[in-house]
C-alpha cells in the first residue's frame, strides 16, 4: 500500500479535480458508509485513500478488504493529505474515486413508471434528497434538467445517502427537453406550483407520470407550465408561502405512492 504524504502528490489533484467536478466521468465517495453503498452498487472504484490513523478501525478495515479482493488502488495518507482530498469540513478518513453510473436513456420503460423531473435546481443538497426521496417512495426515475446542480457531485451523493448510485438518473438540457420527452412516452405531466393548483389526493398520479419539481425560488418557468397536464399545489397555512423544494417533493411523491398502493 503507497502512503502518501505530500499534498503536491498527483494523485492529490486528482481528487481535487473531482470535488470540483471538473473531473466528468469521475465522482467522489466521501466516507465509509457511501463508499460502501457504491461497492453494495456495483460502482467501480479507481482509487481509494484512506487516513493513516483510522486503519485499524473496523469499518475501515472491511472496507479495506473488499476493496483489496476487488483489485482497487489502495493508498493511505497523513492527516494533512487527508484534509486535501476530502471536500468537508472534518474528514471522514476515507474517500474514494469511482466512475460515474451510465445515465438512464429512457426512464419511462414501465408502463407505470413514476418519475421526478428536478428542473433549474441549484442546491446540490436538494437534488441530493430528491433523488434519495424518490427511491423512498418508489419512483423509478429522475430527470436532472436545466441549470440543475451536479446528481454525481459530492454534496449531492451525500444528500442522496446512496440513492443516486442505485437509482436510474437522467440528464436533459433543459425543462423542455425533459417535459418533451415525457410526453413522447405518454406520460401525464404534473407540475407543482405554489398556489391556485389541485390539492394533492386530487391530483391523479397513477399510471405513467412525470411530476415537475422547480428550482429554488423562482420554481417553474412559465413556458414550462404551460405543457403540464395537471398543475399541483401543497396547502399552506399562511404566513407560509412556500416549502423547501426536497420537501415539497416528498409530500407529492408519496402521495403518488399513496395512489398506486391503494386498492
């Protein structure tokens, strides 16, 4: 195993690169529980890096093995090459460079297939607890469009807690792309506006669905409301306008999962 002590050191840069994501076909796993749901995945890792002073310790050390018996490149590090590579504040000991999962083609194959479109939304941590929402509540999809924040970078992957290693995920220029190539698949478009649209149970989320989710603040573009089939609102009690996005889609997503459940 090389032990790397120099934060010059090559290796270093590469994970540089890729907390900034600069690296595109390379993602970074921050800490034993991630890198583990990423190899549990089927997630190829390149490269791992571990501190010197948590080798001993068990997760670790099961980590360390499996990735061994998968012939990954093992390098540990002192603490101050550690505080390089990994992009949060404390480190976790561990982190580890994989290759992306291959972006979903086509995640309307299912005849029932329920499916989060997550448009302009800027806060990687809330793409983040979408894409970990939408496998809780059994979506089979999402659709990351627009100016949407990185699904694969490292503060959305800590958001997912996993998520985003296991569940279909797709990529379109922009809303419209995404809405166009709903529609193309027959699925009824659902887009969630603050006010003046159906309550939720009246909604209808069954059958094949994609439920438009809006970025932060300005949420959904007027063009893009204008192709939904059904338009939705949370209700509020004033002085309440508006709830976070990732909350807004849990409520919503487990209403559909409510629907499709219900005999």
């Amino acid at each position: 195993m090389q032990h790397i002590t120099s934060r010059q050191n090559a290796v270093v840069k590469e994970y540089r690169e890729a907390a900034r994501g600069d690296a595109t076909s390379t993602m970074l796993l921050d800490g034993p529980r991630l890198i583990g749901e990423a190899l549990d995945a089927g997630i190829r890792l390149q490269h791992l890096m571990v501190g010197a002073d948590v080798l001993e310790r068990p997760d670790v050390a099961r980590l360390l093995q499996h990735t061994e018996a998968e012939h990954v490149t093992i390098a540990s590090a002192s603490s101050a090459v550690m505080d390089a590579v990994s992009p949060v504040q404390t480190t976790s000991g561990m982190v580890a460079l994989a290759s992306r999962p291959p972006l979903d083609v086509s995640p309307y194959t299912a005849d029932d297939a329920l499916v989060a479109i997550v448009c302009d939304m800027q806060n990687p941590g809330n793409v983040g607890a979408i894409i970990r929402v939408a496998e809780a509540a059994g979506a089979h999809a999402v659709v990351v469009a627009g100016q949407s924040a990185d699904p694969f970078g490292w503060k959305a992957l800590r958001g997912s807690m996993g998520s985003a290693l296991r569940l279909p995920i797709s990529i379109a220029e922009d809303a419209r792309d995404a809405v166009k190539d709903a529609k193309a698949h027959g699925a009824s478009v659902v887009a969630t506006v603050p006010r003046d649209g159906v309550m939720p149970d009246a909604a209808n989320f069954r059958g094949r669905v994609a439920l438009l989710i809006g970025g932060e603040g300005l949420g959904l573009t007027p063009d893009t409301l204008d192709h939904a089939d059904q338009r939705v609102s949370i209700p509020m009690q004033a002085p309440v306008e508006s709830l976070n996005a990732a909350v807004a889609a849990a409520v919503l997503l487990y209403e559909a999962r409510r629907q499709r459940t219900v005999r």
